[in-house]
C-alpha cells in the first residue's frame, strides 16, 4: 500500500506536515484556538484561495478572517 505523500507547511513560521491532497478548511481547524475569528480564506504561496482548495506541493498558509474589516 503506497503512502500519500506529506507536504512541508509552513504556517506563522512554524514547519508542519500535512498529507497531500488535505482541504484548507481542515488546515485552518487545527488553528482555530489561535485565531481571533474562523478564517474565511487562505492566501497560500502569495496566492488567495477558498478553504474548500486542497494542498498539493510544500507552501507557506495565511489564513484571512473577517476580524478588524
């Protein structure tokens, strides 16, 4: 059985793995005790993008919420 591959993460500058093909929204989870508000968005490799998108390579994550706009 071939193991999916995992993905570097980096997020607020901290290294993590995710198995490739995981949706943002399930990223975003893991973090929401450190966010102010759910995020809504995701800006990944300078590039802005729905939660439902998946990873597919090694990326820095930014979540956007709606807190402060």
């Amino acid at each position: 059985m071939k193991m999916e591959n995992e993905c570097n993460v980096t997020i607020g500058g901290n290294n993590y793995k995710y198995p490739q093909h995981t949706k943002l929204i399930d990223i975003a989870a893991d973090f929401k005790d450190e966010q102010d508000a759910p995020a809504v968005l995701a800006i990944v490799d300078s590039k802005l993008l729905e939660l439902h998108n998946t990873i597919e390579k090694d990326c820095s994550i930014e979540f956007e919420t709606l807190k402060g706009h």
